[in-house]
C-alpha cells in the first residue's frame, strides 16, 4: 500500500476545507460561527499556498502569501469580534438573522 | 523599465505621505480637545493635498516598482486624483455632518480611518501582483468595515457595519481561494508573468475558469456588481451619509480600477492586433467578456428596477449606484482604448454627480431630520437652492443633458456601438428611461408638490459655496468637457500595455 502524501491530498483537504467553509457561512445564524466558516475558507486558500510551494514550484512565494493571510485573517477576525461585541451589546443578539431592521 | 528596491520609494511617496498623516491624525486625539473636529480635519486635508502635490509630480510616470509589485503609471495615476479629491470633499462633507456628532470622541479615528482607505485604494488602482491586489483590496475593506459602524450607538449603523463585514470577509474569503488556484496553476503571482504562463498554453481551462469566477467574486463585491450586492442597499442606507458616499465613489472606482488592471494585463494577448480581438477564450467562442456583459447587463437592470419601489433616498441612491456600476461595466465589455477611456470619464462624471447628491441628502437630513423621498415635498419652495442643486445632480445621474453625466453616458454608449456592441446599448438605454421615473420622482415631490410646512430654511454661506463648487463642474464640463476627455484618452496607458 502507497503512503506517500503528495500534491493531490493536500488539494483535496482544501477543497473541503473550503466547502466546509462556505458550507457554514450560509447556514449558520450565529455571528461567530460565520467567522469560523471564513477563517475555514481563508485557511483552505493558506493550505494551497504552502501544498503548492511545497511541491511542484521551487520559489517560496506561496508560503510568503500564507504568512500575509494569516496576519489578514487575524485582523479581519478582530474587527468582526469588535463589531459582533457591538451589536450585542446594542441589540441584545448575536443572530445575523434578528438583525434585519434595514428593509423596507 | 524595472526599477531597484531602493530607487522604488522614491515613486511611493504619495502614499508614504499618507501614510504619515494617517498617525500624525490619530495623534490629533491626545493633544488636541478630544471632541474638536477641526483639528484632525485640517491635519488630514494638509495630508490629502501634500499627498496631491507629490502625485501631481507623478505625471507622465510610467515605472513597475518593487520588482514588478506595483505600478504608478498614467492610469493609476487617474484613480489617484478621483480618491484624492473625493477624500478631501468627504473630509469637507464630514465638517458639516450632524449625524457624526453622535460619535463626537472619536473624530481622529474617523478622518484617519478615511486616509488608510484611500491608502489602500491607491494600492489597488497600481496593483500588478496577486498578493499586492489581495492585501489592498483588504485594507479598503476593513477601513470601511469600520468607517460603516462608525456610530455605533445608532442600531441602523450596527446592522450596516456587520452585514458589510459578513459579506466583505465570505467574498475576499473565496477571492483568496482563486487566487490560490491561480498561483497553483502558474506558479506566479506577477500578473504579466501570469500573462505569460497563459500564452505558453497547457492550463487547464476548467480550473482557471473556476478561479477567475471566484476572483470575480471579490472583485464583483467591491464595485457591488449584481450576484454580489446584496449589502449594498442596507449598508449605504444604515452607514453614515458621508461614509456612504465615500464608499459609493472611491471603494467602488478603486475595485473598477483593479478589475480593469487585473483583465487588461492578464488576459489580454499582447501580441494580437487590434488588442480587442485579443482577449483569450476560455472555450471556442466564449470569451471572459462575456462574463463581464452578461455582469453589466445584470448589474443595471436589477439596480434600476429595484430602485423604482424605494422610499428612503438613501437607499434609492444604493441601488443608483448598483445600476451605475452596471453602466461602467458596459465600456469595460469592449475592452477598447476608447471604451476604458469612456469609463475613466464617466468616473469624473460619478464623482461629481454622486458626492454631490450625497452632499445634498445629508444637508436635508441636518435640517430637515429627514431621509424619506415623501418628506422632500416642497422642497423647491422651502430651499429653493438646495433643490436646484439636488435637481441638477438627479438630472446628471439620469445622463440629461445639459449635464456632465450626459456627456459620460454619450461616450460610453458611442464605444460600445464602435465595437458592435449594438444590443449592450439598447439595453443600457432602457435602463436609463427607466431610471428616469425614480430620480424624477424626487424632483416632482419637491417642485410640483405642496409642501406640509412651508417655513424657509437656509444654509449657511460655507455650505451653498461648497454646493456651487460641485454643481458648476456637473453644468460647465457638458460645454467644456475635452480637456477631460483628453486626460481620460491619456490614462489609458498601463505599464506594459503598449
């Protein structure tokens, strides 16, 4: 039996990662669970970065970029936190849901 | 020609000035009185006019620096003057907002968050690299997610401020998918080595058609093209009126500025003549322009049709702007000379036209306490200036003439029946009879109906000056409009592209 690990398994975790990802932003209500499912996607685009530096291409660009988002990812999930703690404390709720007195 | 590390600051000094003033301005909040809005105001204006004269300096520079990261060339150089003074008349606009006073502490926070977008939008106008596009494209998004809740004791803004950020981090989440694809496909993130990559042949169609859609997808959600702008009415309606309008002009010329980059030096087979007919097809007969006409054709329709059952101006003006981006869309289907250089005027036009209808919304709302398109009834009577000014700018958006929008309209429309685009402007034409009837209505509730009230009320000298300075362009460029014209047809020009 044939261990060996290569491009096409990393790959594959991505894609599901990334399914999972989109998977969880569109049918969680929770304001959090929302950002986990973008911080699955934007860890499924990371994982491809460094899988596809690691095999196949000689330069390190793609492990450069996946340090890059991984500093993006962490802003970006502070100031959703910081506006999620907002709306709680204003509206008393952390369903995306319930927050939906802008229609007409 | 390519430019060292070192040499390659020297062509970011705009930026760096920025940059600059983005601290000396938040620094404003501990010497300064912390709910004096003057003085980080003034210190960001001299930051936007330092920035101006060192880019003003930058004309006629056509240079790739940072080892191929960033370009400053003449078309990026014409998306730098539009943030350039759509941030100084926002900054402007700010002085005189009631609805920001609820967040009177924190004055240096906002007009410093204004210039870190603007930073970030210079660096999507030059971008030439995937990495350099996707960390721009994040720094305008997370100023605005911040700038849209920004009175955070207003639910409205609340609401605006976490549906922008849900959908902002989804789309630039599956924009980093494809870019990740991308690079995996090419082993480049340079967008001329990608260029290259693709002429070479041997990438698989399927999967570069998956990523450039989900490229798309972030791109398509900054400029709020149709399948990808459902936060737009509700974060322009719940943000701030002055963050509104700083969003619909210069996050939205920003995202057009790097999607028109993105398309012309990626896809584009240089060697082809005339370059037109030298975009890649995806599959026999299918090209990626079709993706953006089919884009377009969406984007106006659903923004004008939608727009007709508004009530709230604000939101009205959110789904204008939807349709405006459609129109845009339109010159980029082309992707001829004249058509790019038609929608770099029309964005002059945008700029104008569109601040300058914010502009007037946000007065009504200082003093009329009001954002209901019912409420405007007798306004001709009750402010007789304000709605001429409002008036000319509906009839600018709508492209009658004599307005500058017309003339915008006039040349998109005569690119594409250049390129036989023949059936892209009829629809295009449709769409503004239609758009017709909601900004009209507007303008009959506030001449032909009676009004409740009838007391006058006026504004103050600072303001009708201000006003005057947006409503004379709107008005004299439809007279006088080739030295515009000219500066469009001059910006085509991208680093590499002839």
């Amino acid at each position: 039996m044939n261990l060996h690990v290569g491009l096409t398994d990393f790959l594959v975790v991505s894609a599901i990662l990334f399914s999972l990802g989109i998977y969880g932003v569109v049918t969680r209500k929770n304001a959090i669970m929302v950002l986990m499912g973008i911080e699955l996607i934007l860890n499924s685009a990371n994982l491809n970065f460094v899988a596809f530096t690691r095999f196949g291409l000689m330069n390190l660009t793609g492990q450069v970029i996946a340090l890059f988002v991984i500093i993006l990812a962490a802003a970006e999930a502070a100031i959703l936190l910081a506006i999620v703690l907002n709306i709680h404390q204003q509206l008393d709720t952390v369903n995306v849901d319930e927050v939906d007195k802008l229609k007409n | 020609m390519a430019q060292t590390i070192y040499q390659s600051f020297s062509y970011i000094l705009p930026e760096t000035i920025l940059a600059i003033f983005f601290v000396l301005t938040l620094l404003t909040a501990i010497v300064g009185k912390r709910r004096s809005k003057y003085l980080p105001a003034y210190m960001a204006l001299l930051g936007f006019v330092i920035a101006g004269i060192f880019v003003f300096n930058q004309i006629g520079t056509d240079e790739l620096v940072f080892s191929g990261m960033y370009a400053v060339d003449p078309f990026s150089w014409f998306f730098k003057i539009i943030f350039l003074v759509a941030g100084i008349l926002i900054i402007l606009f700010s002085l005189q907002s009631r609805e920001l006073e609820a967040a009177s502490t924190k004055y240096a926070e906002y007009f410093s968050l204004i210039i870190s977008l603007t930073i970030g939008a210079f660096f999507m106008a030059g971008s030439t690299n995937l990495l350099m596009m996707y960390l721009s494209l994040e720094l305008v998004s997370i100023s605005s997610y911040i700038l849209s809740g920004f009175t955070k004791e207003s639910a409205r803004a609340d609401e605006a401020s976490l549906k922008y950020v849900i959908y902002g981090a989804f789309s630039s989440g599956l924009m980093l998918y494809g870019i990740s694809l991308l690079y995996g496909m090419t082993g480049e993130t340079n967008l001329y080595a990608f260029n290259q990559a693709i002429a070479m042949g041997g990438i698989q169609k399927i999967t570069l058609l998956i990523a450039i859609v989900l490229i798309l997808v972030g791109l398509g959600y900054k400029i709020s093209a149709v399948p990808f702008h459902f936060w737009t009415p509700d974060v322009y309606e719940g943000a701030p009126i002055t963050v509104t309008a700083f969003l619909s002009v210069t996050s939205k010329a920003a995202g057009f500025a790097m999607l028109i980059r993105f398309f012309k030096i990626g896809f584009i087979d240089v060697a082809a003549q005339p370059v037109v007919a030298g975009m890649w097809e995806i599959f026999r007969g299918f090209r990626w322009t079709d993706i953006i006409a089919a884009l377009s054709v969406l984007t106006m329709t659903v923004g004008n049709l939608v727009a007709l059952w508004q009530s709230n101006i604000k939101r009205l003006l959110a789904y204008s702007s939807i349709a405006h981006a459609g129109y845009i869309l339109m010159g980029f289907v082309t992707l001829s000379d004249q058509g790019i250089s038609a929608m770099l005027m029309y964005f002059v036009a945008y700029l104008l036209m569109n601040l300058g209808a914010f502009y007037v919304v946000m007065l009504v709302a200082n003093k009329y306490h009001t954002e209901n398109i019912d409420d405007y009834k007798g306004l001709g009577y009750r402010s007789p200036y304000v709605a001429f000014a409002l008036t000319v700018f509906l009839f600018s958006l709508t492209g009658i003439p004599p307005t500058f929008g017309f003339i915008g309209k006039f040349y998109l429309f005569a690119a594409l029946i250049h390129t036989n685009y023949i059936w892209l402007a009829i629809v295009g034409v449709l769409n503004s009879v239609v758009s017709l009837y909601y900004y009209l209505k507007v303008v009959k509730n506030m001449y032909l109906q009676q009004p409740v009230e009838t007391s006058r009320v006026s504004f103050d000298f600072g303001t009708n000056l201000l006003m005057t300075l947006l409503v004379v362009p709107n008005i004299l460029l439809m007279l006088y409009f080739s030295p515009v014209l000219a500066w469009a047809q001059n910006s085509v020009t991208m680093f590499g592209i002839r």
